[in-house]
C-alpha cells in the first residue's frame, strides 16, 4: 500500500466493484457499464487490479493484465473527475510497474488522455482491436 496526500493506492476488493462501475457509467465507458456482469467478472481474474482510495471513497482505478516478466497491459484507469490533477493517475501506474519492473507498460489511450500519457515519456506504438462479432 502507498499513501501520499490521503489518497491511499491499495489492491481491489470485491466490495468496490459499485464503485467502479459508477466511475465507468461516469466516464462514458458504455461498453463496461452496459456488460456490469463481464466488467466485474474481468476484476475478479485480473492479476493487475489497483484503486486510489480517499477517505473511503473509489478516487479511481486501474485494472491489468500481466504474465510478470515481459508484458504488462493496463486495460482501463480512470480518476474520478473531482480528484484528477492531484497525481493519482501517476501513482496508480507507477505502483503498478513497480510490482513488475520487469515488464513493459502498454495501453490504449482515448484522444482525450493522450497528452496525460505523452508528458509522462510513454512511447506511441500501433495497435489493432477487433471484437469476436465483428469477424461476421
């Protein structure tokens, strides 16, 4: 656990699931807040599942996948509105890849986040997506 500035970084528990799924409908992230079922399973089975806490209150998230020694995928991270420009996001990434310094970090990022990744010296690379529906 690392605490700086009343916002304690601890691991997931299945009690903030509410929490997270809230910060999802907030964002806009349809697709997660629309499948709460998947959503949640999907942070049952991720071996990378942080939340920023702050006084008892979900400041944000972020969820991962990791096979510890090469890759280290970030599937979402947000911070709740009210909390964002405090470092939080920073945090949340760096306690991360510290449990898996070994790896590399790689995510996706929306438009809006881009500069955010960009000012922390993170690489653009291409990437591809395609759902299981979209092969018909």
């Amino acid at each position: 656990m690392a605490k700086q500035d009343s916002i304690l970084i601890r691991n997931f528990q299945e009690t903030d699931f509410p929490f997270i799924h809230q910060l999802n409908e907030e964002e806009g992230w349809n697709g997660l807040a629309q499948n709460k079922e998947q959503t949640e399973y999907a942070w049952n089975h991720s071996n990378v599942t942080l939340i920023a806490e702050h006084e008892g209150t979900v400041a944000g998230y972020l969820r991962g996948i990791t096979d510890g020694h090469i890759s280290l995928y970030i599937c979402e991270m947000v911070v709740k509105q009210d909390f964002r420009g405090r470092g939080i996001g920073t945090r949340l990434l760096k306690t991360c890849h510290e449990r898996y310094p070994k790896t590399r970090m790689e995510m996706l990022a929306t438009s809006s986040s881009q500069t955010f990744y960009n000012n922390m010296g993170f690489r653009p690379f291409y990437g591809f997506r395609k759902t299981y529906e979209e092969w018909e």
